[in-house]
C-alpha cells in the first residue's frame, strides 16, 4: 500500500514544445520606398523616356503629357492679367490725382473715396490674376512626370497617345527603391516580449538555399493582433547588390532574441 501510494503521488503533466526563437518564422519582404506614378494633369501621352526595370535617379523625367486644354487656359489668364494691369496702371493715375484735387476741394471726399477704394480692387484683381497664371503654369508643369526619388520603374501602364486624366486616372508608372528592403515578420505572442529595436535576425531566401542575410530589427507594432495574436515587427536588411528581389516570401530566424524571460 505505501509503495503504490508513492507511485500515484507522482504528478502527470503534459509537455508541449514551446517555438524557439531559432525557429524560421514566414517573412513578406518588401521595397524601402515604392510609390505609383500618377499624372496631375489631363491629356494625351507624348512619349516616355523609361521602361520596365529602369533605374532612374530622383527628378529625372518619365514621360511627357500634351495638354492643349491647359495651355489654351494658360494663354487667356495671362491674356486677363495683362488686362487687370492695364486697368490697374489707370486706376492709379485717378486715384493719384483725385487724392490731389481733394486738398482744394475741386472734388468732394465722396468722390476721392471712391477712387481710392477702385484702385484697391484693382490691385486685388491683378493679385488674383498672377495667382491664376501661377496655378495653370504649375499645372502645365505637371505634363512632365518625373521622378519624386531614385529606384526602379517596376510598372509601366501608358503607351504613347493613351488618354490621361488628372482625377481618376490610371497608374502611369510604379517606382520603387530596393537598395535597402523591409521585412515585416509576425512573432508569436510568447516570443513578443523578446522583441527590441537593434536585435539581429537571419534572413532566409529559399531561391537562395546557400546565403544568410543579415537583418536587423528596426521597429514593431507595439500591440498583438487580436486576430493571429502576433506582434508585426519590421526589420532592415542591405540590399545594395540586388541579390534579393521586393515582394518575395522569406523566412526570418531571430537568433538575437533572449529566451530568459520566456517560461519554459
């Protein structure tokens, strides 16, 4: 009896391997920058300067848009400021003079006030008019689409003489700079707490079963998600040789994370 109640005292218990931190974890891996190219004004596609692939500095010119419209727009408003200027340059005369006369009261105050309050609006509209000519010569420099910075065209969505429209228009062209990627990871909550910015990571690309990338942990999200219960964290890795391409799936194994605070 003493020897099985001996026996029947020892607990059972249940093991259950929990995810090491050298365990690959699936990564999505992504450009530094990557932006689509749309067009801020409306006409026809003159020519385009850079295709598929395309490395491309920051303000070098894509392509070139026709735009009839706004240069007609562009002609008038230059057309009425010149008008409001004429106006203006008379205006002043009268009011220069009915400020004169008004001292030997050859005009009454009702008189020079109005003048006055005349050469005011004029001033006003030639103000308003050098406004609309700036707006419509930004405009007009908007039909050179250029780069906003330095990467790779990876689309190329127009051809020459495609309809461009300023609101609603299609993509023209999508840059994006891979000299340095993101990679974002989501680390199971019992690893969560093992997270911190500047922690190593390797990075595993299977087209590549012979290299080990080096990234690095940049930030995370800083709460779990209430849907897979994983903290999404990003991390940097260099790029520069172009051994791996933006958009791959790869894995991520944090070896710099520390297990100790991790009950086992």
């Amino acid at each position: 009896l003493a020897a099985e109640t001996r026996e029947l005292s020892v607990p059972t218990v249940t093991v259950a391997a929990l995810p090491a931190a050298g365990v690959p974890l699936p990564a999505e891996v992504k450009p530094w920058i990557e932006a689509p190219i749309y067009a801020r004004a409306s006409g026809y596609l003159k020519r385009w300067l850079v295709d598929l692939g395309a490395r491309v500095e920051a303000g070098q010119l894509l392509a070139e848009i026709e735009t009839p419209e706004l240069d007609q727009q562009l002609e008038k408003s230059r057309h009425d400021l010149a008008y409001a200027e004429a106006a203006l340059a008379l205006t002043k005369i009268t009011a220069a003079r009915y400020a004169d006369l008004v001292k030997s009261a050859s005009v009454s105050e009702q008189e020079n006030a109005e003048k006055q309050a005349d050469l005011t609006l004029k001033t006003a509209s030639v103000a308003g008019a050098r406004a609309e000519v700036r707006r419509l010569e930004q405009l007009q420099s908007f039909g050179r689409v250029t780069a906003p910075f330095a990467g790779t065209i990876t689309l190329r969505n127009v051809d020459v003489g495609d309809l461009i429209a300023a609101t609603g228009g299609k993509e023209l062209f999508r840059l994006a700079q891979t000299d340095k990627l993101r990679v974002f990871v989501r680390v199971p909550q019992s690893l969560s707490l093992s997270i911190a910015p500047g922690q190593t990571a390797e990075l595993l690309i299977a087209e590549r079963p012979d290299r080990v990338f080096t990234a690095q942990v940049m930030r995370t999200a800083g709460a779990i998600s209430a849907d897979s219960r994983t903290l999404l964290t990003e991390l940097e890795v260099d790029n520069t040789r172009a051994e791996i391409l933006a958009g791959s799936f790869a894995q991520v194994r944090l070896t710099g994370a520390p297990l100790a605070k991790i009950l086992t």
